[in-house]
C-alpha cells in the first residue's frame, strides 16, 4: 500500500470540489503550505486567500462569506481552528448554521515533533458539543479527498480533520464512495469489534489481520463521520459481537470512544473499551514512536482486544 | 441635508427610543444604555441609508448592517421595526421566552437582521467576510457594522481591522459608538482603547470622527466615505450613553439594567413629550 497524509487528500480534494463549486473560496492562516491548500492555491489562486495568523478573524471572515452564499472552507491546524477559534466557530459560525467548511489539519499525537502545544487531542469533543456541527475523521488520502468533494453537496457548518503523517491508503479511488454519516464495515467478523476513526482504521485493520491468524474473529468499523454518527452500525456490532473496543487518536474524553457509548449505552447496553489519549498531554518526538508510547498502533489493539474479550 | 429630512430622522428617533425603553422594561433586562447611544445611527442608517427592503429582508443586493455590539439589539429591532420588517408591538416581546426577539440578534429569527451577533469582537469580522465576498463577485452592495468603544479591547477587532485594510475593503464602513463608558467603568479607566483614531489609521483606515447624535454630520461622514477608494473607512461618533432619558445619561449604573415601572414612566414622559415637540 502507499503511503499518503490525509492533509494531502484536502488540498487535492479542494481542487476536485473547486471544478464543480466555482463559488468555492479557500481561506488559509499563514499554513497552507502545511495543510496543503498550497495544492489548490497552486491551481486557483483567485480562489485562495491568506487571512495572516489570525485563526479567529479567519472563522467570522469564513462566515460572513458564508452568509453571502458562497462555498467557504477555512484552514488551520486542528488546535487553532477548533482550539484558539472555538468560541467564534460556535457563535458566529454554528449558531447561524451557516455553510462553512472548516479544515482542520495536524489533528492529534502523531503531529510528532512539534510537540503538546500543537498536538490537539480535544478538537473532536469541543466541536461534538456544539449543536448541529458535522465532524469528520477521514481515515486515508483517498476518503480524505471523497470526502472534501462530498461537500458540494452537504449544507451546514462542518469539521474536517486531517492528519500530518502519511498513512497507508487502503480504498481504491475508482471505486470509492463517501456518505456523510454511514459508517463502514471493512472487515466483517462475529467475536468483537474495533470501531476506529481516521489514521487508526489502517492500525486496526491489521490488529484484525494478526487477531485473525491467532484464530479472533474481529469486525472493524470505519467511522468517519463522528458527528452525526451511524447509530445502526454500532447498534448492529453490539449486537452482533457483543464487545467493543474503539481507537482513536484523540482523547477518551468526548471523542469517538464516548460517541459509541453513548449509543451504545442508550441502545443496546454492553462492554465497550475505549482506546485512545487517556487525559495527558503529549510530547515531542517521531509520529510512529509516539503512537506507539500511546498504545495507538496494531500491536496494542490486539492486546486490548484480547484483554477485553476475557472481561 | 434637507431640513424636513433631519426632522423625519428625529422623528423616527424618538419613536426609536420609545421602542427601546418598551422594550427593555417590558423584558426587564436588557441594555439601555448603549442602546439610546446608537438610537439615532442606526435611524440614520436604517431608514435614509441602506438600501433593504422589508419585503425581501433576504434579497442578495442589499446593504449589510452587522450589529457587532450585539447588546444594542432593543436599538436594532425598534429600527426595524420602525422600518418595516416587524411590528413595532413585538418589542413589548423582547427577552420572553416564547418571542423572536432574542436578548442578543439572531439572524435565523428575526427578519433584517444580517448576523448573529452578541460575543464581542466578532461582528466585524462577518461584516469583513461581507464585504470580502461583495469584492470577490463584484457586487455593488455596501456593508456595515457598528462597534462598542469597550469592545475595541477584543484582540479579533484588530485581527479584522488588519484584514480589511489588506484587502482593500473600501466597500466597508465601521462605526465606533464612542460613549465612553462600559459594564466596569469609564473605557478610559478600565482599559483605554485610546487614541481610536489613529489606531484605525495606522492599521491603514479611513478615520472621520462626528457627532453621533447630529445627522448632518452622519451624512457628511458616509458620503465621505463613499468615496474613499481601497481603504475602509471607520467613524467614530461621539455619543452620550443613554440620550434622551435624563436619568440615564452618562449614568454607569443603565448600562444593562431596566428601568421599574415608576421610572419607565418617567422615562416614557420624558421621551412621548420629545416626540410630540418634533412632531408639533
């Protein structure tokens, strides 16, 4: 498989986008070569408009442009755009329900070297709280770009987070179809499931390879949309395989883990482990060590797996 | 400015007020203060300037009016209001709990109203997404926004105003409502955002400063300012928080307090007589 960062799936997914909204417009805060508008700028640079390092203007800029009926994405790292801007994003950005894009890119730990300050962990649950925000955690470049394009069609104010490190691409972008909200069983199995999100859905496709030859059926479930999630999906797995486990590379708190069980506690009440930034802040060094300190890669979600099938 | 036209606006002023002072009493909360200081501004802008129309409060071309001193609301809805787009009844409805008429606008709700606003700070920055956008597909529209002189302490409103200059919004008009007081004081005293002016020029602004309860003027200053080209234009208006209720004037304390019934009487005396002079 290749390798490619989510964040390069944006900045190719706007130039798809832009062929079908010639409206679209593209604000960056001084890091589009990071976030990869610098792809689309390349392409449209009457399109594409640096607001300075000014997270929190750039958000009510984003609105006002919404208000006026144009196509608007406007692009940070996830700390600034959910984190510095959060209180624009809710009032003047959410509470009108007005159409803006937001592409938050270098979401979670494996922002590596840059350390905490950069490494957001808390964008999903801020953005989860705020009423009527779509969330969405592609899991590769491929579902990354869907995804950008799918907002051709899709009103109303949405989050989009994209990683920083290059993950394998594992959908084929012939065939490829993104559905705001569905979830995706990518793997099917009967003994428990893995509910991930975003650059884990790679990690725990392969823990389900390793569980598979040690004779542990696994389901893996791909939820790229956080917010408003596939209630059926999860439903149907806790049904179905009666344990869950969910990984994600952001905190237990107020992120996918607390999504799933959420339904799952108001639907169909069973065992659900949560795997994920357990309340710390991070630290600088290699996105992969990191992961792995963490206890985000394939090796670890196989012995949470096999841990919480003996609970 | 035609004489009749000044007494027209000072008539719809003075309803204005009233308005305000229903409003706000029948809500029992709400901002007076910073309300009556931009009563006769947004009369101004409301019934002589912008072009909008009530029977198509969502119509593309329009003028943009973003509120970004959201707490002056009871100011913005009188003039709505006044200019059609509700009845002036609904401002007995401010506040309640089953009313459009929310403690800060919302433009999901109430008709006219181009942003929801309330947060300090932020207004401006929709009203720059406004204008941006008008740029972007040559559109002819004006847009708006009026600021509190204590919300110049919010980091976004410089955040904006470097944005406009940069993108050469002339198509922008800030107002300032300089009343010099906020919730814990005198601006001066709690945290001068002084010299206005020249912060706004040196961000590579328009500066005009008027009397912000003197038409003439604010007619001088917007047609000015029509004709500045690739800079945004701010107007600071000099205003007394609370004009015309006596009581209220320069008084601290009407900030974000409504008046008892005894002192909406008084108040009520005091602003019904007004109208009556100007209309006598």
């Amino acid at each position: 498989m290749a390798n490619k960062a989510t964040r390069e799936g944006y900045g190719d997914g706007l130039c798809a986008l832009a062929k079908v909204r010639p409206d679209l417009v593209v604000l960056d805060a001084d890091l589009s070569a990071a976030t990869k508008t610098c792809i689309f700028k390349k392409e449209y640079p009457d399109r594409h408009f640096n607001c300075g390092i000014a997270e929190s203007n750039m958000m009510g800029v984003a609105a006002g442009i919404a208000s006026t009926g144009k196509l608007v994405f406007a692009s940070s790292f996830a700390m600034f755009a959910a984190g510095r801007a959060y209180e624009i994003v809710r009032n003047s950005i959410a509470y009108p329900k007005l159409n803006v894009k937001i592409g938050a890119t270098h979401a979670g730990i494996s922002v590596g070297e840059d350390g905490a300050t950069h490494q957001c962990c808390e964008d999903i649950a801020l953005m989860r709280a705020i009423p009527g925000m779509t969330i969405i955690n592609p899991a590769d470049y491929v579902e990354a770009k869907a995804a950008v394009l799918a907002m051709a069609e899709y009103e109303g104010p949405t989050y989009l987070r994209f990683g920083r490190l290059a993950v394998p691409i594992y959908n084929d972008e012939e065939t490829y179809k993104f559905e705001v909200g569905k979830g995706i069983t990518v793997r099917d199995g009967s003994d428990i499931t893995i509910i991930a999100t975003g650059l884990m859905v790679a990690e725990a496709m392969e823990a389900a390879e390793t569980l598979a030859s040690e004779g542990i059926n696994a389901r893996v479930v791909n939820i790229h949309t956080i917010k408003p999630i596939d209630r059926e999906i999860i439903v149907k797995a806790a049904r179905e395989t009666k344990k869950i486990v969910t990984v994600e590379e952001h905190s237990t708190i107020g992120g996918l883990g607390s999504a799933v069980c959420d339904v799952v506690l108001e639907e169909y009440p069973t065992t659900v482990v949560k795997l994920g930034i357990e309340d710390v802040f991070g630290h600088s060094g290699a996105a992969k060590d990191l992961l792995r300190e963490y206890g985000l890669c394939a090796e670890n979600i196989v012995n949470v797996v096999k841990k919480t099938l003996k609970k | 400015m035609d004489k009749s036209l000044v007494r027209d606006l000072e008539i719809a002023a003075a309803k204005v007020r009233i308005g305000i002072i229903e409003g706000v009493h029948s809500a029992k909360a709400g901002h007076p203060g910073g309300s009556l200081s931009c009563a006769d501004l947004l009369t101004y802008l409301y019934l002589h300037r912008l072009n909008v129309d009530p029977a198509d409060p969502k119509m593309e071309s329009r003028d943009r009016m973003v509120l970004s001193k959201g707490h002056a609301a009871p100011a913005l809805y009188a003039v709505l209001a006044l200019r059609g787009f509700f009845s002036m009844e609904e401002m007995k409805t401010l506040r309640k709990i089953d009313s459009r008429m929310q403690g800060h606008p919302d433009s999901l709700k109430i008709p006219g109203v181009d942003a929801s606003t309330g947060s300090l700070g932020q207004g401006i920055s929709a009203a720059c997404g406004m204008a941006f956008s008008g740029k972007l597909s040559d559109e002819s529209y004006k847009v708006y926004t009026l600021l509190g002189d204590g919300e110049l302490q919010e980091g976004e409103v410089w955040e904006a105003a470097m944005f406009a200059a940069h993108y050469q919004l002339d198509n922008l008009v800030a107002v300032v409502d300089n009343n010099n007081m906020q919730i814990d004081g005198k601006i001066a005293d709690v945290m001068s955002p002084y010299p206005i002016d020249q912060k706004f020029e040196a961000f590579g602004w328009h500066t005009i400063t008027i009397n912000g309860h003197d038409f003439n003027e604010m007619e001088k200053a917007f047609d000015d300012a029509e004709r500045v080209v690739q800079r945004p234009t701010v107007i600071i208006m000099k205003t007394t928080k609370g004009k015309g209720v006596f009581y209220m004037e320069n008084a601290l304390e009407w900030h974000g307090k409504a008046p008892n019934d005894e002192e909406y009487e008084v108040a009520m005396k005091e602003l019904t007589a007004h109208l009556a002079e100007l209309e006598g």
